[in-house]
C-alpha cells in the first residue's frame, strides 16, 4: 500500500438480530487501534446490506445511534467502497456478529475478491454459527456437552404438538431450553417448563431459524474463556464466571442489565481451570477455528462435570466484554490484542 500503516477496513452492522451489539463492538475496536499503526476504513452495513461510506460509517460509530440507516441505492455496493476494498486495504476486520457476518457468508465473499481478514475462515465460522452441526462435531470429537436434539420447521405438525413435546420432556428432561441453530447473543433462547410455555417457545425460536436445537437443562455455572492465535500456535485466557440475576443468560443479561456480575478470574479449582483450557483448545481445532473465539462452557465442581455449551466465533468486542476481560486478565491488553489478530490474519493468509 501507499503508505507505511496497516489499513484496514472495518465491517460493521449487518443484516442479523445482532446489528446492535455489532455497532458497540466496532466503536471499541475503532477507538482502540493505534492511529499511527493503522489506517482505518470504517464501513457500515445496514439490515438491508447495504454497504455504507467510511465518512458516513465514521459518524456512526462517534454518534448515539444504535441501527445503521437504511439507504435509497440500487447497488449493495457503490464505487467508492469497491475502490477501497481493492485498492486501498490489507485486510478487513468483519465485526459482524450473527447470520451474514458469523456464518460464512461475508468470509466467502472476501475469499472471492482475495481479500484477507480477520477470524476463522467460511468453513469454521459456518459450523461455529450453525448450533446443530457444531454440537454433531463435538460429539464426534467426544468433547463433553449436554443432551439436545434437532428440530427442523417442516418436521413440527401443530396437532403433534403434546406429543412432541412429551416426548422432548422423556428424553431431556424439565426444563429444557429451546434455541435458534444459527444465532447468537442468545437471542431467541427460552427455557421450558410446560406445553404453553414449549409453544411460545417454539414461535419465538421459529422467528430466527427454521432449524432449533433442544438442550437439556445444566445444574451449573456459566464459565466462559477466550482463544487466541491459530495452527499449533494457541493462547488461551483465564476462565470467567457470568452470575447473572435473570433465569438464564440472555441477551437482556448480557448487554442491558447491569446487575449482570462478571468474574474474573472464575473461582474454581485449579485442575478445572486446567481442563477448561484443554476443552477450550480441542473445541477451538475441532471446527477448524482460527484467530479468534470464545467459549462458553457449564461448571458442576461437586459433580465433576464440565460441559462445553458452544463457541463463538466473532464475540462480542466492546471494552466490558468478556473476550477481551478475559485476556486482561492474563497480562494481554485490549490494544495488543487487535494487533495480535492483525498479525494473525496477515500470517494466515500468506
């Protein structure tokens, strides 16, 4: 490039449920990486998919707003935008959280035009986005998780209903909880007791995904940690405690309640934290993962049991989320962590 930074272009926005929260991450990382490091292109994405102008995109992150504008355009992409993704960038930071950033989709799209970018590539962040397949890969890895099963939209017959979910409560037990395959940020989760609160549950999951997953409910703490790096060349953070006052873990917990109370480091034995870093490694190479993640795991100590309950493949990367927390806590700071990610997505794709 022209000059002696780096430039990146920064994606954020996006078509999925998760716009929001993409908007607050892309504000902290935009905010914390080295201008005299980095030449950065902030490019926002609205729910449409319109791709928006840097200077527009730039005003949204140093403003209040918590959506991207829609935009009167026939192209997706105008020619100022083409003309920074092939001239002008090294490679592009996609802080897209969710389907149409997550899943695969915009990690082909970049693939396509050759240009380099941060985080696991389309086939690890297609099976880290798409619940059912990632749960059928740790089993086949025998990487300790809870109960669940696939349902699909066109397998559920509304008279059936009580039947199906008769049989759910057999084989799972209650409560079980019912979740979107292809979300995150909890978004669409319910937990289930009886039938109304299955129907409801059903409906609301069904607005997100035409695939569920069906999870039986873990007597356990909420323990996550963070992964960093790629290939044999792995770092894994301390291990941190959610306690959050809701019944679960949702996305009113995670990013308006402010009761929500973080632990870092988590307070469990020595020998878990151990194996919360094994899991977190096998999990991470399992699907294939690279530069970044984060996972989520279930903490019984009086049992004995620890079972991972999913990765994520693009977390959440605001300044009090629990990625970056987590590696504060083990002498790596917000900055250096961009720029190892940086330095990863650059070596990756030599």
């Amino acid at each position: 490039m022209s000059n002696s930074k780096i430039n990146i272009a920064l994606f954020f926005g996006g078509r999925s449920a998760e716009h929001e929260v993409s908007i607050l991450s892309a504000r902290s990382i935009y905010n914390a990486f080295s201008k005299e490091k980095y030449k950065i292109y902030p490019i926002a994405i609205s729910k449409q998919g319109y791709f928006i102008s840097p200077a527009e995109s730039e005003a949204i992150l140093f403003g209040e707003q918590k959506k991207v504008s829609e935009i009167n355009r026939k192209n997706i992409l105008d020619q100022e935008i083409l003309n920074i993704l092939e001239n002008k960038i090294d490679l592009v930071f996609p802080v897209l959280h969710g389907p149409y950033g997550e899943d695969g989709k915009i990690q082909g799209f970049l693939d396509t035009l050759n240009i380099k970018y941060v985080g696991c590539d389309l086939l690890a962040s297609a099976v880290g986005m798409d619940k059912a397949v990632m749960k059928e890969i740790f089993s086949y890895y025998n990487i300790p998780q809870s109960e669940f099963r696939i349902l699909k939209k066109e397998d559920v017959n509304k008279q059936k209903l009580p039947k199906l979910f008769q049989k759910l409560a057999d084989d799972l037990k209650r409560p079980f909880f019912i979740k979107p395959a292809n979300m995150g940020s909890s978004i669409g989760i319910s937990k289930v007791k009886e039938l109304s609160s299955f129907k409801a549950a059903l409906k609301e999951a069904f607005k997100y995904d035409n695939k569920l997953i069906i999870e039986s409910s873990v007597e356990g703490r909420e323990i996550e940690s963070a992964v960093l790096g790629s290939g044999d060349q792995i770092q894994v953070s301390a291990a941190g405690e959610i306690i959050s006052t809701h019944d679960f873990y949702d996305y009113q917990a995670k990013y308006k309640d402010q009761s929500t109370e973080l632990i870092i480091p988590a307070e469990i034995s020595e020998a878990n934290k151990e194996k919360i870093k094994e899991l977190s490694i096998r999990a991470f190479k399992a699907i294939g993962a690279a530069g970044i993640s984060r996972l989520d795991f279930f903490v019984n100590e009086k049992e004995n049991i620890i079972l991972i309950n999913e990765i994520n493949t693009m977390p959440g990367f605001t300044q009090f989320s629990m990625y970056p927390l987590l590696f504060k806590e083990v002498g790596i700071s917000y900055m250096e962590l961009l720029d190892e990610l940086v330095n990863i997505a650059l070596a990756e794709a030599k």
